[in-house]
C-alpha cells in the first residue's frame, strides 16, 4: 500500500461546461475539418510505432492536490449500476464505488495485462473443491462515504449479502446472481456464496466494473438508485446533471490511506469529437482518447510536449449485430456471405491508418499467446465478394435485399467506417442498407432491449475482462446480456463446460472452440477496431494506458494512482 506524499497543492480553479465549451470551441469549423479528414490518410509525421507501449511510474513522490477534468462523450443516461452497461455512467462508478475483487491490472502502474485477481473489499478468498462454495473475508475498517445516510459506517459482509440479492432480482447483471443458490454472513466480516452449478470463473465474474457494491440505506429511502451513488470508492459524487457535467471529490476516508491525489475529478459532457479534442488542445481536458495517428498529430501540433501512450488491443467490442433470430439472417448462408463480403482490412487501413485490429470477440490471450491474424477466423471470414455473391444467391437472395443499420458514433471514425460497410455490402451483394445515427440514449435502449430489425453496430460492452463474462454472459442463448441474439446449443454446451474446466490449459482449450465455432457460424461478425492512443498533458504523472483502456472509459481505480506535477 502506498503511503502519502502529499506535497503543495497545484490546483486549477473549476471550470463549469459553458466556459469549458467557450474557450475549447475556439477552433471552430477548422477543428470539426481536422477530425472529420482523419481515418482517411495516414499520419505524415508519426505513426504509431513512434510512440512508446509503456511509461513507468514516476519516482517523484506524488503530490496532492488540483483538479482533473476529462471532456467525455458519453453522457450516463441513468446512474443505477443494476440496469446499465453504459460506458457513461461507469467511467465515474469505478471511482465512487468498489467491487469485492478487482484485476491487479486495473489499478497498479504495470503493464501486465493478465486475469490475475487481488482483493477490493475481500482481503482474501477461496472455493471449496468442487467450485460452488465460494468464502470471502472482507476488509475491515472500510467506511461507507460520510454522505447522509450511511454517514461514514463501517461496511461489513451483510452489505455486500444485501447487494447481490438486489442484482438478482433485476436488471443487466441480474443473471450473474442469479445463479447464487444462497448466501450467509458466519460473521461480521465473512461472506459465504454457494452457486447453483458448479463455476471456476466465479471470481472473476465479481471483478467486472459492473458489479461495484452499493448501500442497501439509498435502495430502501429513494426505492431505486437513480438518484444518488454512494460507494466506499476513492470518490464521493458530489454533482451528476445530465448532458453538463459530474464532479466527484476525493473521499478522504478512502482505505488505501494516501489515495487519490486529485482533489476533485470533473467529468464534462462533450458529445462532439472536433470540441473534445479542442478542448484538449487548449488545456481544458488533461487526457484524451485518440483513435489515429493523424489526430495524435494534430494535438501535438498546438503542444509537442504532450505525452503519448500507444495501445495495442486484445479484442474488438463493436461488430455487426444481426437479427438472427428471423429471416433472413437466421440463414447461415447469408451470415457467411456477408462477412465475406466486407474488406475488413480497407477498414484498419484507412479508417484506422493501419493502427487497428481486424476484430475478434473474445481476447486472443484467453485461447493462444499471440494475436490471431485472418487466417485463423477461417474461411467465412476472408474478403471474397465473388463467393459472397454465390453464397447469398443459394440462400435465395441472388438479387439482394434491403435492410437497416443503426448505431451511435462511439468515435468520429465510426461513421466512415458503418459507410464502407454499406458501401461494400451494396457493391459485391446488392443489399441497400438504410443507416441511422442515433444519440447515445436512444441507441442504448433500443440495442440492449432488442427493439430492432435489420443490423444494429452492437457492442459486447468494453468493460468485460474476465473469461466468462465474455464467452457466457454474453453468448449463451439464456443470458441478459446476449445482445447478439446468439441460440446455439453448441456455444450453450461449451459455454456452460468452461465454468467447470479446472484450470487454465482446459480453459484455453474450451475458449478456442468456442471461438471457432462462433466463426464458423458467423454468430457475432466482428468488425475492425482501433489501438488507440492515450494522449495527456505533460504536467500528468502516472497514467496508464493499458490500465485505463482495459476498463475503457469505466473509471478504474487507476486514476486514483495519478496526479499532476505542477
């Protein structure tokens, strides 16, 4: 545990959104041509390569103090962590609450980008031999926020027995807990889970950012969680107004004594990309997520001292979502011939500018050592228009058809990339397909409800690590959270042998079939996705890329660990 060194505070005074957006907006139509041309050239000064994978920690001892301030895109639609997996509500959740364990990789200034486990709330833990009897010992001394009504109580293991119940009766995560046969607290500071059937992977289920622990005081006075957050994280919210901003101060009851340093941590809401990278420009965002070399560029024209941090990502959490469950993409055929028909590497190439993935769903590090390459898909997942054309003809669409897509521009690359997409599927298949943009609530709600038709640019939320969340939670024909619509017995047999495999080589062995059988059924068509880069000013100590993107926007207790050196 790191003791404080606190030093002078460097602090910033707040900046509310209109003065925000006044002074970042300066560039104008200049700025929106700047990030509107990037994803079609390659950066002439840098590429990726130019930049450094991992920074090490400071040695400089940390100092306290100052505000932080992100322009985000995503505006948290609702603050209930049962009933979201909105980037825009757990980039902040990460930070005013905590989750019984956590990934090592999440919070400590290392590049390692493993599934190994250490404790949050539990200071340790273990299963019986047969998986289903799961014992948690919690921390002491851990305090609830000094916020009315928990006013600074110690938390103990019945809170957390009280939150997993109320995940079990409703919402996104409610399948996770479900399968909790029962629990009892043997003491003040133990938790004893017993599971239904048999999960090797119960842990780590309980370190997604999603299952952070709320308090049972807020559920029972408001009769939801809509209104106010209350959590024993690094961060107390002390403001959430929709489509303006969320400011979260530092929680000086903290139990990592010494953490955070940042003072209070704002949160502006900025859908449009030209003002966020703007504002960043200008100084008024310390760190930025970027998807090409071009626009690195770009910020480090008006400050060529910025740091920047490459990203090399271990799976793609966008692809095209098909109605699979109703004609005609319940034909295979058809599933086949349109993943054959989309050049996915036109895609990384220039939407991207060569710093990008091809697309896969599930981590290659779960399944082999090294990034898998297109060979590896398998056939249906090579660009051949001409067997595309036959394929979708023996299916009975020789002519084409027509056919919608919907999405929200996660990035301000995603619109030329759902364009080639289109362009492609028009060109080699004769599908018209009809794009809608949405805004980000609408799309949301209407993706994980499963209120459409056609193609929709799903997401398997960013936020999953670990290996059942990403196989089972979301492929398994009876989960909350398949929004792919995938029901094949197959993947359900596999899904459901991967809880039970008893140790890592079983586990790779089960997640490699997995995949296959996913591309050979075409189940999920996963489509390119960036690297990325982590851009943030020079004055920014302790900034980790693979940390934070791993968790990408969630909020992580990484920026607990960062301060500003000014």
């Amino acid at each position: 545990m790191r003791t404080d060194n606190s030093g002078p505070k460097g602090g910033r005074r707040r900046v509310d959104r209109r003065e925000f957006l006044k002074r970042a907006g300066w560039g104008g139509m200049g700025a929106t041509a700047l990030v509107a041309g990037t994803g079609r050239r390659r950066a002439s000064a840098a590429t990726a390569s130019s930049y450094p994978e991992w920074i090490p920690p400071s040695s400089k001892p940390a100092k306290r103090g100052g505000t932080l301030t992100r322009a985000s895109q995503w505006d948290p639609p609702m603050i209930d962590p049962r009933m979201t997996q909105s980037v825009g509500t757990f980039q902040f959740v990460g930070l005013t609450s905590n989750r019984l364990v956590r990934y090592v990789y999440s919070d400590e200034a290392t590049g390692v980008t493993d599934l190994t486990l250490k404790g949050d709330l539990a200071e340790s833990w273990q299963t019986d031999s047969a998986h289903r009897v799961w014992t948690f010992k919690v921390r002491q001394g851990v305090k609830w926020q000094n916020v009315a009504p928990l006013n600074g109580r110690e938390l103990v293991a019945a809170d957390i027995k009280y939150c997993y119940e109320q995940y079990a009766k409703e919402g996104l995560q409610a399948f996770t807990f479900q399968e909790i046969e029962g629990m009892e607290t043997p003491d003040k500071y133990t938790l004893r889970i017993h599971l239904k059937t048999p999960n090797t992977l119960f842990a780590q289920n309980l370190a997604e950012p999603v299952t952070v622990i709320f308090p049972r005081e807020v559920l029972e006075e408001d009769g939801d969680l809509k209104k106010r957050l209350i959590g024993t994280g690094p961060y107390i919210m002390k403001e959430h107004t929709r489509k303006v901003r969320v400011v979260l101060q530092r929680n000086p009851d903290y139990y990592d004594k010494g953490r955070p340093y940042f003072d209070e941590y704002v949160i502006l809401s900025t859908p449009d990309a030209a003002t966020r990278l703007a504002a960043f420009r200008t100084g008024q965002s310390d760190f930025i997520w970027l998807a090409s070399p071009s626009e690195v560029e770009v910020c480090r024209k008006t400050n060529p001292n910025v740091i920047v941090q490459a990203f090399h990502n271990t799976l793609a959490p966008f692809g095209l979502a098909l109605a699979q469950d109703r004609p005609p993409f319940n034909d295979l055929r058809v599933r086949r011939a349109l993943s054959m028909a989309i050049d996915r590497q036109k895609q990384v190439d220039t939407v991207f500018e060569g710093h990008g993935i091809l697309g896969w769903g599930v981590p290659y590090l779960y399944y082999q050592d090294k990034a898998p390459t297109a060979k590896d898909f398998g056939p249906w997942w090579q660009y051949k228009p001409e067997e595309a054309k036959k394929l979708l003809a023996e299916a009975g669409h020789g002519r084409g058809f027509e056919t919608t897509l919907f999405y929200y521009e996660y990035f301000p690359q995603m619109t030329s990339q759902v364009q080639l997409v289109q362009s492609d599927l028009k060109k080699n298949l004769n599908i018209d397909v009809k794009i809608t943009k949405l805004d980000y609530t609408t799309y949301y709600g209407r993706y994980i409800d499963s209120k459409w038709d056609g193609m929709a640019w799903g997401f398997q939320s960013g936020h999953a690590i670990g290996l059942d969340e990403r196989t089972y939670m979301y492929m398994h024909s009876k989960a909350t959270k398949n929004f792919f619509r995938v029901n094949d017995p197959v993947i359900d047999e596999l899904t459901s042998k991967l809880r039970r495999a008893p140790d890592r080589a079983e586990q790779r062995a089960t997640a490699k079939k997995i995949v296959d059988r996913e591309y050979d059924q075409v189940l999920r068509l996963w489509m390119p996705y960036d690297n990325g880069f982590l851009v943030y000013q020079p004055q920014m100590r302790n900034m980790a890329a693979r940390a934070l993107r791993r968790t990408d926007g969630y909020g992580s207790p990484t920026l607990a660990r960062a301060w500003m050196d000014k």
